[in-house]
C-alpha cells in the first residue's frame, strides 16, 4: 500500500480531498461524495501533503495516523495558506489542544453518509464568506465541542477563556456580513448568540 493519493471521478467542480489511514474508510467516504464533487483519497499524511494544492476546496482529515498526524497535515494546510476548508473526521475526544487547531468543522467517528455530505455542503458555502466569518465559526464549533465537556476543568481553563475572548471579539466585527447569510448559517450564528446572551431578543 503506496498511500499515494487517487483521484475520483466527479460531476461537482469542487474537489474535495479525502485522508485516512483505514483506506477501506477512505474509499467509502469518496463513494458517498462522487457523485456531488471532485474526490481525491491519500492513505497517509504524506500522500496528503503531496496531494494538497491550490485546487483543493475541501479537506476530510483524520487526526490519528501513523508517521505524519493529521495535525501534522493541518498545520502544513495553514503555513502553506491554502484556501480550503478543513474538517477534522476522527474518533479522537475534542481536548483543550484543539484551541490551537486550524480546523473549520470537527466529526466525531463514527460517520454517516447524510452527516458527512452535509458537511462537505456547509464548509463549501462558507468559502464565499468573509474570513472574520470563517474564523468566527470555527471558532463556535471548538467552544461547542469544549462545552459538552464533562470535565470541568476543560471550560475552567486558561485555554477556554481566551477562546470565549476571541468569540467575543470576532462577534463584534459580523454585524457588517451577516446579511449574506446562507440561512442556515444565519441560524447557527444566532443560536450561538443567544446562548451567549440569553437577555437577548
């Protein structure tokens, strides 16, 4: 098993790039989406990283793998500033470490075909939206994912503090986007609000 990355054929114009070491996992998932986009499946972090480029709009990517991590991509992703969206898809437990993760959207394993596709959709929509819109969501979703915590000292921490902080901040710079709102989104974003300031509307 070479791990090199292959190609999908797809009906969609957006491409979307597949990584994980269980290649039987991997080819079901780029089953699921082919008939909506352009899949690409890589067996390993370093068929991913060879197979990352600007053509690339969304990336399914598994945090546990051998050599390089699925961290290891995600970081890459960044310091190569790539445009795409980046959904961790993994069966590891959300832990303060993924304060500090470039990630738009987190998938606990296992996944279904309906949860995955809409994903994909979601993450594509959001690619048309401002970047403080973008980190604002991705940064709703790691204060979800910290919240249900059952540990307290998860939302006690130093950590989740300063993700709240910066909630707050990126809040205060929609109010100018937020009339292009898929509306879905626009839900998503009004839930967080209000789970924030429950006095309001």
């Amino acid at each position: 098993m070479t791990g090199e990355a292959t190609d999908e054929e797809g009906d969609g114009e957006a491409t979307v790039l597949v990584v994980d070491d269980e290649e039987g996992l991997a080819d079901l998932y780029a089953i699921w989406l082919r008939d909506r986009y352009a899949v690409e499946t890589a067996y390993d972090g370093d068929a991913a990283l060879d197979a990352l480029d600007e053509t690339v709009d969304v990336v399914l990517l598994d945090r546990q793998m051998p050599g390089v991590s699925g961290d290891d991509v995600l970081e890459a992703i960044r310091d190569r500033e790539l445009d795409c969206r980046v959904a961790m898809v993994t069966a590891v437990e959300p832990e303060l470490d993924i304060v500090d993760l470039g990630f738009d959207d987190y998938l606990r394993k296992p996944v279904d075909r309906e949860t995955l596709r809409e994903t994909v959709d979601r993450l594509l929509r959001r690619s048309a939206y401002d970047e403080a819109v973008q980190a604002y969501f991705a940064a709703a979703r790691k204060h979800a994912l910290l919240s249900e915590s059952n540990d307290p000292s998860v939302t006690d921490a130093e950590e989740f503090e300063a993700l709240e902080a910066r909630l707050a901040a990126l809040r205060g710079r929609l109010d100018d986007v937020v009339e292009d709102f898929d509306e879905d989104d626009y839900e998503v974003l009004f839930r967080q609000f209000s789970a924030e300031d429950p006095d309001d509307g």
